[in-house]
C-alpha cells in the first residue's frame, strides 16, 4: 500500500513537537498541521456550550449538542496570514494560548464526538498534500498509513521548564512552575489512559528523546528519516 506523504510528529504535551514541525516544514516545504491548536480551539469554543466535560462520559443528548454546534459554526484553520484559527469571525489564535485551555482540551479530546470532528477536519486539510502534522495520535489514528512517524519525548521536568518560560515570554506571570509541572503530569496520566485514541508510539514509530537536545539535531533526524521513507516506493 501506498504512503501518505506525511510525518506525524505524535508525542506528550511539552515535548517541543510544534517547534520542530514547523522547522521540519520550512526546510522540506511541506504544509504544517497545528493539531494541538485545533483541539484548544474545539474547547475553548466548546466550554460555552455548558457541557461538563470533566465525565468519564457523555449523555447522547450532550452529544447531539456537540455535534449540531460543530455543524452550525465554521471553523478555519490558517485562513489569513497572521490567523492561526477562526471560530466564525472570531480570532482564537491568542486565546487558545492560554494555560487554563490547554486542560480544557485535554478534557474535551477524551471524548469520540470531539475527536471524531477533529479527525475529519485534519484529513480534509491535507488530504493528498505533504505535510507534518504534530499530536497526540496521527500516526495512531489520524493517518495510521503516514511515510515517517516520530514519537517526541522529554522528561517532564524540561517540558514544564518550557512551557514555564514561553508563558513568561508572552507576558503570563500568574502561573508558576510547580503548578505547571503538576498539570503536565496529570496530563500526561489522562492523555495515555484515556479510552478513545490515548497516547502511545504507533507500533512502526521512531521514538526521539529531546531531552537536552538541540533542535537542530532532531530536525536532521526527521528530514533524514523522511529522505529514507520517501525513496521507498
């Protein structure tokens, strides 16, 4: 069977997925997927609608409201330049930032009706483009057929680190690092555990270590995995 042309960059919150998917894409010109900024823009949106999504699981009529909300507002992914996501005509791409929305999404993304929605709305951005994309289950579950998959990890402790100081250096100093650290293990525990598409290396996947890692040096790993799975027919 034939690849898709894709990298799925699969690998635990903190891990410096989106940073080296963006390079990864610059150097090889391929299209890059936000996945993560999909998903807290689905729950940013979605914590309006009322729903607990803290439940193990969702009543049908709960899930009828999902899905009639996804159907009546139009999400767009990169539709203007310096516009990452937009909810109908409203701008998310600094919101969705925001610490407190990343344990939203994490608790929206456990549900089927949620990921359902996000899975149809990667594919149909890609569809037969190269591209990376970087999650939590895209070689798993999003494209299971995809030509490189790499699964991004680090210790907890250095992904706590770096998501301390990227907050600070958009100015949010109301977060502290413990605080940080607990949320990255909580969800860490959520994301693996989790019924529907958890955490995991998909079976034939490259698992990379960045801890102490430049990023240059996991960039090369991945264009060269990509120059040797390209080759193959």
């Amino acid at each position: 069977m034939k690849k898709d042309q894709v990298i799925a960059l699969d690998g635990p919150s903190g891990s410096g997925k989106s940073t080296v998917a963006k390079t990864v894409a610059q150097k090889l010109g391929l299209i890059y997927i936000d996945t993560g900024a999909m998903f807290r823009a689905a729950a940013y949106a979605l914590q309006h609608t009322g729903i607990d999504f803290t439940k193990p699981s969702l009543e049908r009529s709960e899930d009828e409201t999902i899905e009639k909300f996804f159907h009546d507002h139009r999400f767009q992914f990169a539709p203007l330049p310096g516009v990452l996501i937009l909810l109908d005509n409203l701008n998310l791409t600094d919101v969705i930032r925001e610490h407190h929305v990343s344990k939203l999404a994490s608790q929206t993304s456990k549900h089927r009706v949620v990921r359902d929605f996000l899975k149809a709305w990667q594919r149909d951005i890609v569809r037969d483009r190269p591209a990376i994309l970087d999650g939590r289950d895209i070689g798993t579950v999003i494209f299971p057929n995809a030509a490189v998959k790499v699964f991004l990890t680090a210790s907890s402790e250095e992904r706590a680190l770096r998501r301390f100081e990227e907050l600070k250096a958009r100015g949010q100093m109301d977060v502290d690092y413990e605080t940080i650290l607990r949320d990255i293990k909580d969800r860490d525990t959520q994301d693996m555990n989790r019924p529907i598409a958890p955490l995991k290396k998909a079976q034939d996947g490259v698992e990379i270590d960045s801890t102490g890692k430049h990023i240059t040096q996991i960039v090369d790993e991945i264009i060269t995995l990509w120059n040797k799975r390209k080759a193959i027919p």
